[in-house]
C-alpha cells in the first residue's frame, strides 16, 4: 500500500503548484486519492507543465504572493489542509543573480508567511518545507553534507536557502514546538532533472529544446560534476517524510536530505551526451561547449542520505541509466507525440517508478 493510503480523501495544499516540482507532485497526490490545493504566484514558464497537464481542471488553485502573510493565511485557514508542502520559491541560480532581491523576499519572507500562518492552525495538520542542498555552506569537500552541517552561501540563491533554514528553526522553537497538532519537517534535496522542466537556464530544459530544434547545446562547464537524479525521487522523500511525521515514527522539526546514488554523480558533458544517444543524436552533433561562464556557480555537492535511511527506511529508487530514459521518453512524447495524452503518460511514468521501488521492498510502497 503507497504510504499506507494516508493521503487518500486528505486536503493538501501546495505552495508552488505550477511549478516543475509542484506539477509532479500534484500529478503524483491526485494519483493517490488527494485532494490537491495549490496556491503559487503564477505559471512560471511557456510551456509549462501545470498548463500541459492541464491541472488546473483537476486541482483547486489560487493565485498569490507568497509574502502576502494575509492572504496565505486566510487561504490556509479557508482549507484547513491536513497536508502542507511548501515548495514556491525563486529557484533559478542565474534569476538570483538578476533579482537578488525578490530572490531573498521570495525564499526567506515567504517561508517565514507559511510559517506565520501554521502559527494560527488549529486542527491536525502536517507541513513539509522544502529547501534545497544549496542551503549548505559548500566548501567543495568530497564528503555529502550532514543535516547538521553549517548553513551558509557565497551567491544569492545559496544564501537565500541558508536563511530560510535559519527562519524554520527559530520559528520552529519560538512558537512551533510545542504545537501538539502540528508537525513539520524540512527536506533538502537538489538538482532535480525530469520530464516537464521549463525552467530558465537548467542543463536538461536547454539541451531538449535545442534537440529539438536539431541543434547542439552550448554549456558553460562540461567538468562540473552533479548527483542527477529524477524529480519523482526527492518527492517519494518528501511523501515519506510527511507519512512519518503523522504517523509518529519522526520527531517533529527535523531536517532530512534526499539525494541519489553515488554513481549518480556526472559530469554535466556526460549527462548531455547520453541525452543525446536517445535522441539519436552524435556527441558532435548534440554538444557545443562555451567557457563564456556569467557567474560563479559550485563546482561540486552532494547530500549525505543517511538519516533518510535509518529514520525514513527511504533511498533512491532510480539508476542513472533508467533517469535518463524517463527523460527523453517524456519529452519524446511532447514533442513527437500526442499532447493530450502528455497527463496519461506522466501517470504512467509515476505507475513505474512506484513498481520499481515495490520490487526493491522500499518502505514506503510496502
């Protein structure tokens, strides 16, 4: 049974529904007899994949700022969620460069508003904010960072990330804690690929668009190396995290990471080219390399995912081979395919992780 059905017949909000990961999870929750509340500033890209599966028919959606503390709250007190998933940021490391300012409000005075808001929450309810592995203060070491590493960040966005975190926790122990009927928990989790993204300047969106177009892509740092690994993977995370916290098994307040496999871990160069082999494209065709790099970016980071393991029972499900091929499988789809059916297919893509997870006995599906 999926997460012991807790989610059927639930309410759920989501904060950043239109987005790349707030589609999937929309997409996923509907699958698991949710019913989904979104409230997100807008739809973020063109095309978009809240557009393309057409979600708004099937979920309850609002439109807001997620720094409007008023409106969130009356919203959230509207509904009375028994779920939350906090997921509306700015969540592009080039967008921070341009609007360091509305990155910062967006990540810290909106995570501060949801937490506001669970202040005034009387009734049973779980809320999952999600951050990002970026919220670490990254020294490039080899080593995955723990969740109780140091926070930090040089550039905007890391920083932003950062300073949520800090907001959670001094919320969490000033008014949270003690809340018997609330239970919240942090997730940290990174560079997130998958069928649907549109976002602006991510490895995969710019190299299926230039394919497509029969175009090479130019990347800026073939050698950066990234553990890849495909949405469905951190948001099985996030659903555990949630199942657990309702259920007791996990303390309220904690921080968790989700991340792949070690072997996962791939130069941006060598991700691109295995794109390109599914596409049936050569590696002369498909890569165009360009040292025109705008802006400093980490080299190297990765999540050590050993609590998931002991206190959630939860790992990754996907290799990295089988990530790649859901990709292309999806995008293959959408521009080859039949657009309406683009719904039917990513349930389907759900449907098959779900069984690959099922025949490795993971907790969560059992």
């Amino acid at each position: 049974m999926i997460y012991n059905n807790i989610f059927c017949n639930k309410r759920v909000l989501i904060t950043g529904n239109t987005g790349f990961k707030g589609s999937w999870l929309s997409t996923w929750l509907l699958r698991l007899g949710a019913d989904v509340y979104g409230y997100s500033l807008n739809i973020p890209s063109t095309p978009s994949m809240f557009e393309t599966l057409k979600l708004e028919n099937k979920i309850h959606h609002k439109f807001g700022d997620i720094r409007d503390k008023e409106q969130l709250n009356t919203y959230i007190q509207d509904i009375k969620p028994d779920f939350i998933f906090h997921l509306a940021a700015q969540a592009i490391v080039s967008t921070s460069y341009k609007n360091p300012f509305d990155t910062i409000t967006t990540n810290v005075v909106g995570t501060a508003a949801v937490l506001d808001a669970l202040r005034n929450i009387d009734w049973p309810c779980t809320a999952v904010l999600i951050t990002s592995d970026k919220a670490y203060d990254n020294v490039e070491w080899i080593w995955g960072y723990r969740e109780n590493d140091a926070m930090g960040g040089k550039d905007v966005y890391s920083g932003s990330k950062g300073a949520a975190e800090l907001t959670i926790k001094c919320y969490f122990h000033s008014f949270l804690k003690n809340k018997a009927n609330l239970k919240l928990g942090v997730a940290r989790a990174g560079n997130v690929i998958g069928g649907g993204d549109w976002s602006a300047d991510r490895i995969v969106v710019d190299t299926i668009k230039a394919f497509s177009q029969g175009k090479p892509v130019e990347i800026r740092s073939p050698k950066a190396t990234r553990p890849w690994q495909h949405v469905l993977e951190p948001l099985s995370g996030y659903l555990r995290l949630a199942q657990m916290l309702t259920e007791g098994h996990v303390n309220s307040g904690e921080a968790f990471n989700f991340g792949p496999r070690a072997e996962q871990t791939k130069t941006v160069l060598q991700l691109v080219t295995d794109l390109a082999s599914l596409w049936h494209m050569t590696p002369e065709q498909a890569v165009k390399v360009t040292d025109q790099i705008p802006f400093e970016e980490a080299k190297l980071l990765k999540l050590n995912c050993d609590k998931a393991l002991a206190y959630l029972q939860w790992h990754s499900t996907c290799s990295y081979n089988e990530t790649v091929r859901m990709i292309v499988d999806w995008y293959s789809a959408y521009y080859n395919g039949d657009k309406e059916q683009m719904f039917e297919l990513t349930n389907h893509q759900i449907a098959h992780y779900e069984q690959c997870a099922k025949d490795i006995q993971l907790a969560w599906t059992l």
